[in-house]
C-alpha cells in the first residue's frame, strides 16, 4: 500500500440507486421525482466523509468483477479512498441499494448485499496477511465496522486477535440488521453507533427517547454508545456519564446515509482531539447539513 491508512471502514461498499421526491408519498403512490446512481453502503459512506474531514480511510469489502464493480471501484478511487484491501470476486456481482424517500422520509428500501455475505471471512485477509495487520501484530487504530457483515462474522471478530488491539465502531445498516451486533455488545473496545429503535431492538426493549435507549444499552454491557433520535437529540453514553445536544433545525430533504455522516464526523472530531461535547456537536451538525443537502 501507499501508505498506512488512518482507519478502516469494514462492510457494504456498493452502488445506491436512490429515488426522490419533493411531494408526500404513501406506499403505492406514483410521484414525479429525481432517480440517481451514487456510490453507497455503510461503509463507503463512512469512508467518503471521513475523507471530507482530512482521515484517510481504507475500505475492507468485496466489489465484483463486472461493470458496476469496475465503476465503483473507478469512482472510489477518484474520491483519494485506499480501495487496495478490497476484494474483487469474478463469481459475485456487486452488491446495491436500493430506496425512496419523500420530503426526507425514507418510504422504502431493499439492501442486496448479499455478495458481502457470500464473501465472508475472505474479506478480513489484509488483517491478518500483514498487508494491514496479523496475529502477532494486530491492526491498532481505528475501525468502522458495519451491520451489513453476518451475525457468524461479526461472532467471529469478536474473538479474532486480530481486532484485540483495535478501537472499534460499531453501526447497524438499518433497524432490520441491528440484531445481528448483539455479540458486540459487551465488547471492551467497541463504541455502538444506533439510532433509538435500533438501541430497543438490541435490547429488547421500547425506550422512550435516546436518553433511556443508551441508559438500557448500559445496562446490558455496552462500554459506551451514541444514540441519536433523529432531529430530537443525540447521546453520547458511558460510565464516564452521559452528554446530549439537540442537531440544529434544518428542513429534511434527504435521509440514506444521514446516520453514517453522523458516525464518520464524531470519529474525525474525535481523532482531531475534540473533547467528547466537542465531538456530539461536530457530529449533529455534520448531519444535519447533510440531511438539509448542504454536503454534496
């Protein structure tokens, strides 16, 4: 590689096929509106902010050998991501999301990742080849970890050495996929990334706001967790105590990879030093930027 990359972003990386509409819609509805192509997945758009916010990060995923593969991995690296770890499979295509959102409301969505799934344990090689890390000398910076892995890969790193010495942040890809990080829950060195409905779902419980879903999630084990509740509030939670502040007021025109940019700006402002009130500002505000479309 060219040079050592200040954070890998592990899961989805893939092409997002997003419709969008400025009128109200209900399922069954038919309403004009914009349709784009745009590189996506959790940890892609991870990745894509934290290169915004000056950390170069390194992608861990599979891409396929096909013409979506061979665009996706084109744009990635005009974008300054290290695409090098990335697996690339002849006998898998490459994976995509699709969705559709009105007034800034997600109406619907289907994730096929399921070359991600297929890929399994393969993608973790760098780690443990020396090309990012080994056994004996195990990756020790940061690493966004995403939902999109399997519950039996997830389990799996959870006792893998290779991630012993590693700060792991953990996010579901969506409220359908939060069960599958209950084997990280009680992780020494993971901080969980959730929204309050993902926070309930893990925990099997309704808490009432995101104050009460990080309380929960303590209780449960977690070592700390940022919840955030949409335009409401954001926690940030530990044994350390608890912080909160609200995201400023912005008029929602898009909501797919709004909890990503709130995940990779709390990382960058917490790599640039920021203290942990410092670090909840940053984020909430990099989020909604990008849910009001300021951020490209």
């Amino acid at each position: 590689m060219t040079r050592a990359p200040d954070i890998l972003c592990i899961g989805s990386v893939l092409w997002d096929i997003i419709g969008r509409s400025d009128l109200p819609m209900m399922a069954g509805n038919d309403k004009p509106g914009r349709i784009m192509r745009i590189p996506g997945g959790v940890a892609l758009n991870i990745a894509m902010t934290l290169h915004r916010f000056d950390v170069v990060p390194a992608l861990v995923s599979v891409i396929g050998e096909d013409a979506a593969g061979r665009d996706l991995m084109m744009r990635c690296r005009d974008m300054g991501l290290m695409t090098e770890p990335i697996l690339v499979d002849a006998d898998l295509p490459t994976d995509q999301y699709m969705a559709i959102e009105a007034q800034g409301t997600l109406i619907a969505a289907i994730a096929d990742a399921h070359s991600l799934e297929a890929a399994g344990d393969r993608i973790l090689a760098p780690l443990r080849d020396g090309r990012l890390g080994s056994v004996d000398a195990p990756w020790t910076g940061p690493i966004a970890l995403d939902g999109n892995l399997t519950e039996d890969l997830l389990t799996q790193i959870v006792a893998d050495p290779c991630f012993a010495a590693a700060d792991l942040r953990v996010a579901p890809a969506s409220p359908g996929k939060a069960e599958r990080l209950r084997p990280l829950l009680r992780h020494p060195n993971a901080t969980l990334y959730v929204n309050r409905e993902e926070a309930g779902l893990l925990t099997g419980t309704h808490p009432a706001n995101a104050a009460k879903a990080a309380e929960v999630m303590l209780s449960e084990g977690a070592r700390r967790v940022l919840v955030t509740e949409g335009a409401e509030m954001a926690v940030d939670a530990s044994f350390d105590g608890m912080i909160s502040c609200a995201p400023p007021p912005v008029e929602a025109r898009r909501i797919t990879g709004a909890g990503d940019t709130f995940m990779a700006a709390h990382i960058a402002a917490e790599l640039r030093g920021e203290t942990r009130s410092e670090a909840l500002q940053s984020a909430v505000t990099a989020a909604a930027r990008y849910v009001s479309g300021d951020t490209p």
